[in-house]
C-alpha cells in the first residue's frame, strides 16, 4: 500500500511539473486590440495597417492571429495549415506578424518560395504590441478568436519546429472557431 502511495505521489508531482513547464504567451480571454505592422505580402503588400481593425471592420467570424520570431521552413508548415482553412471559409481572417529580428526580406523570400495565401507583416513594434503581453521564450504564439476578440485558444511554442507539429491542431482549433 505504501509503494502505490509513493508512486501516485511521483506521477502526481511529475505532471504538476510538466505543466508548470508549459510555455505561455499572450492573452488568455480577449485579445490586447489593435495595433500596426507593416504588410509584406498580401492584397495590402506595402501598407502600413492594423489587421486586427480590418477584420474587426469585415466582421470576420473568427481570426487566426501567429506572432513569430522565426522565418523558416516549419513556420510555413503552421501557415500552410492555417491557409488550408482559410481556402475553405474565406470568412476567417488569418495574419503572419513578424517580431523581434523578423524583417520584411524574410518574409519576402519564403513567399517567393511558397506562395502562401496568409498575409505576411512585420510588426511596427519590434517585439510585438506590449499589450499582447508575448514571452519573449516564445519562438511562435498563435491566438484564435472569435468576432469581439474573444479568445477560443492560445498556442505557445519555444521553436518554429514545435508549433509545425501541431499544425493540425491549431488548423481544427481555426475551423472550430468559425462554428
């Protein structure tokens, strides 16, 4: 009786680990409202503007909003995901902010190569809008929300890699959005 104790006690304390290890990033019930970026790519290519306003004004239904901090091939697997949605329900509002060090020739380059349907932006505050409150640990932070910012999930990742595994997680967390 005493080992199946001792043991529970390891599992139980093990898993409050793992989940005190989880990463957070951003808000967690509305999101922290407009803010502007530079758009790479996209019918708005060259603009300075606010995609959270835009879409607010279009009365999307649902907005896949992916704050990055890396340019590369596993991002655009998560995008690719997302754009996979968005191709289906051109209702959902989807943007690409890049943060901290992610410039607009990077955007530039892995468009060229992969022709996505999201928009690319840069943010106009280099690490992001201070209200989303983005963790700095947080190679990729994606929010879903519905019409009124209300949030239906919150995904944070510490590598590109990681957030392109749940790829399909976050493209069924979009398309449940739009319910």
């Amino acid at each position: 009786m005493l080992r199946i104790l001792a043991c529970t006690t390891v599992v139980g304390l093990s898993l409050s680990i793992a989940m005190a290890d989880e990463l957070k990033s951003g808000p967690k019930d509305k999101i922290g409202g407009a803010f502007n970026v530079k758009a790479i790519t996209g019918e708005k290519a060259g603009q300075e503007l606010c995609y959270v306003c835009k879409y607010n004004g279009e009365q999307r239904p649902a907005v896949v909003l992916i704050f990055t901090q890396k340019a590369d091939d596993h991002l655009v697997t998560l995008v690719k995901a997302v754009d996979e949605v968005q191709k289906n329900n051109k209702d959902l509002g989807t943007v690409v902010v890049g943060i901290s060090g992610v410039e607009a020739v990077d955007f530039e380059k892995l468009q060229a190569t992969h022709k996505l349907t999201t928009p690319l932006t840069v943010a106009v505050d280099k690490d992001g809008p201070s209200r989303y409150e983005l963790n700095k640990e947080a190679a990729v932070t994606v929010l879903v929300y519905k019409k009124g910012g209300v949030i239906t999930k919150n995904f944070a990742f510490k590598t590109t890699k990681d957030a392109a595994d749940k790829a399909k997680d976050i493209a069924e967390a979009a398309s449940a959005a739009l319910k």
